[in-house]
C-alpha cells in the first residue's frame, strides 16, 4: 500500500511537468511556422557542410525556445567554428547584429 501511495504521488508531481513540457513544445512548433524568415537561412547553399548537424543541434527550435527573431543583437560566447554565425547572421539580417 505505502508503495502505491508513493508512486501515485510521484505520478501526481510529475504530470504538471509533463504538461507544462507538451504545451512548451506546441509554442515552441509555433514560434517556428510564425517566422518563414528561417527557412531560406537553413536551406542556404552555404551551409550545405552544416546539415548534418542540423539533425542533433535543431536550429530552428533553438532559436524560437530562446525567441531568437529577427533585427535583434545576439551575443555568440565562444563562437568556435562558426555553426551559429551561419545560421545566426543572416537571419537577424541587416538590422540584427551578432556579437561573437
């Protein structure tokens, strides 16, 4: 019985999270369809080396969970090979700037 007790109060602490993490992900999907902005800056010739790390790093569901947008200055701590600049520069555009 007190084995029951406690899983159902474990069940019942963890099923908000599981909410809250479902609802984050609906925002998130949406965030991203809400700026076409993107897609043209990953599909881009020049980061045709780039695409295979598209599938682990997510660049576009990274940048709508941080509300990335356009036009906004970025700060890029330890830019390093330059995966973000590629993605980073272009689309905060001539209005944006992007601090490396």
């Amino acid at each position: 019985m007190r084995k029951f007790v406690l899983l159902a109060a474990a069940f019942a602490l963890a099923s908000p999270a599981l909410t809250d993490d479902a609802s984050a992900q609906k925002r998130r999907a949406a965030a991203q369809a809400a700026d076409p902005a993107l897609a043209p800056v990953l599909a881009h010739t020049r980061r045709d080396a780039d695409r295979a790390r598209d599938a682990h790093r997510h660049p576009a569901q990274t940048l709508a969970f941080f509300q990335v947008r356009s036009g906004m200055t970025v700060v890029d701590y330890m830019p390093s090979g330059g995966w973000w600049t590629r993605v980073l520069v272009p689309y905060l555009g001539e209005q944006g700037r992007s601090i490396g």
